[in-house]
C-alpha cells in the first residue's frame, strides 16, 4: 500500500500562498491523489486530485511531480478559515477505501 | 456536501449494549462507506456498500456489522459495544463509478462514547 508523508504543521500568514507537500513514493502507477482537509469537528471536505497533470479547481491547485513521488497542494490566498488538518491520500477506483494518516495541520495567522 | 446526514450526531452509551448508527444519503449514490477516526490513528475503513445488500470488510470490521436495505441508507450496528468503539464515525458516500476516480464526500460525523 502506498504510504504518505506529510509535515505535521505549518503556519501560513492570512492573504500568502500556503504550500502544503506531500510525499507519496511507492504510489501505484493508478492510483490517484486525493486532497482533503478537515476542521475541528467536522467531516473531512474534499479539495482536488490529480493523476499525474497537475489540476487547478476553485478552492486550490495541485501540483504533481513528474515522477509522481510527490505533489504540492497549493491554497493561492489564504484564509483565517482556511486553517485545518490536511491531508493527501491515494486512491483509486470506487470502493477502495482511503487512508488517511496524519497530515498537516495548517494555521492561518492574522 | 453531497446530502449526506449522520443520525445521531453524539451518543453516550454503556458497554454491552448495541447501538445503530444511520447514515442517509439522497442523491442516489451507488458506493457508501463507514470509517472510524482517532488519535493516533487516522481515519480506517470498517465496512462499505457498492449495492443495496452488498457490502464487504474495512480494515476494521470486527465488532460491526451493516446493512443497506435500500440506496439512500446505510446502517452501521455494534452487536454489543464496547469502550474501544469510543470514536467518531463518519459516513461517506463516492460518485465515482468501477474503473474510475472515486471521489469521496463525507457526511458530518457521530461522536460515540461507551461507558
């Protein structure tokens, strides 16, 4: 099974581009990365995924390396409210589960 | 959110009973999912449905059972519970189909406690 790595934190200034890595080298040549991120208390939200092009959506970008080894989630302005827990994870076809570990708890600072 | 709702949203209950947690979707989504999540240990798959009647072991499936009688609902059962099932437990529907992306939109959440 493919396995992530991601840093446990980070800070971010409110309004600055927030770079969030994630490493996922033993990722099947099928299998996609997904991003999500949770809030306190709330279900995980999903944000982008992408397979080996990188993708653009209206909450944020991703940025796929060529081997696919890692990737880099992309928040181009943030928000106070953008401060979560992100995490990457592979997936695939319909029915597989994802995994989560621990991810990377983002704090958007004034 | 993809119309999904998790009833109850917090309940406190007392070892060895059995507990139902209903998760309610209404879009008509084939795949259904149950996960646990806690400290230490991210979020872990219990059981899914790709079907009404069709279900099949996460990787945490000991201790509960489900059901899927129809599309819309799918019922998560601790026969008897037991303090570890303390968690939260998030549904999650995906509007991926076989053979493709399966992106999953998960519903809000039940904090369980057994006592």
């Amino acid at each position: 099974d493919a396995k992530t790595t991601q840093p446990t934190s980070m800070d971010c200034a409110e309004g600055r581009a927030a770079n969030l890595p994630c490493n996922h080298s033993t990722i099947s040549g099928n299998e996609y990365v997904y991003w999500y991120r949770q809030i306190h208390s709330q279900g995980p939200q999903y944000i982008i995924h992408g397979l080996k092009n990188n993708e653009t959506n209206e909450m944020a970008s991703l940025i796929i390396t060529e081997d696919r080894k890692s990737s880099t989630l992309i928040l181009p302005h943030a928000t106070l409210r953008d401060t979560a827990v992100y995490y990457c994870t592979p997936g695939n076809n319909a029915g597989n589960m994802l995994t989560f570990g621990g991810g990377t708890r983002l704090m958007v600072k004034p | 959110d993809a119309g999904i709702t998790q009833s109850p949203r917090h309940k406190v209950t007392e070892t060895g009973t059995p507990v139902t947690l209903r998760c309610h979707q209404t879009e008509n989504h084939r795949y259904m999912y149950w996960y646990r999540q806690d400290p230490g240990h991210g979020l872990r798959l219990i059981h899914y449905s790709y079907g009404v009647k069709d279900t099949d072991k996460g990787e945490v499936s000991d201790g509960y059972s489900v059901s899927r009688s129809k599309t819309e609902d799918f019922l998560l059962t601790l026969e008897s519970a037991t303090s570890s099932q303390t968690s939260v437990y998030f549904c999650a529907i995906s509007t991926g189909t076989s053979g493709q992306s399966d992106t999953q939109y998960f519903g809000p959440g039940t904090r369980l406690t057994v006592l």
